[in-house]
C-alpha cells in the first residue's frame, strides 16, 4: 500500500478555485526535525532566484530548532551549481 494518500484538502484563504489536478505535498515542521530539512532544502534551491522568501523560509524552520540542532543556512555554489553548508570545501576551495 502507497504510504501516499490524500489526509489533507488545499484551500486558498482568499477562496478562489484550486486547480483540481495539482498535487500537492503537506509537511509539518513543527514537529519534524526531517521536515525542516526538507523545508531548508527548498529554500537553499530558491535562494538565487527568490532571496527574500528564502531567507522568510529559513526563520520560520529556525524558530523550531533548538541550539544543538540549528543548521547553518545552505548557500548556492556557483562552481558545481548544487547548494552546500558555508564550511564545505567546494564552496572554500572552488
């Protein structure tokens, strides 16, 4: 059995229609330390192109990490064309 299965329904808050063949895929980081990977993952790809709601992104997953689980915000290698930590050798060494 698919452990993918519709537990969520998308509304948008201002009530305009939803396409009806999106997908969509629901994470809660409140309580999902893998979650907030992911969540800092995407931000770290949308950093070149959308800065702002990256950096937004990073906060919001921050405020649920405590001090000993906090990670350092991914940056984009123009070298290899992939995101890394700010102490990877790519990124020090290109």
């Amino acid at each position: 059995m698919s452990k993918l299965f519709q537990k969520y329904n998308v509304t948008k808050n201002d009530g305009s229609p939803v396409d009806p063949n999106a997908q969509y895929f629901v994470l809660r980081v409140d309580t999902d330390s893998v979650a907030r990977k992911a969540v800092l993952r995407y931000s770290s790809y949308i950093s070149r192109t959308d800065p702002e709601f990256a950096e937004e992104l990073y906060q919001w997953v921050m405020q649920y990490e405590n001090e000993e689980q906090r990670y350092p915000p991914l940056i984009w290698c123009d070298f290899c064309q992939t995101s890394h930590s700010p102490d990877c050798s790519c990124v020090r060494n290109p």
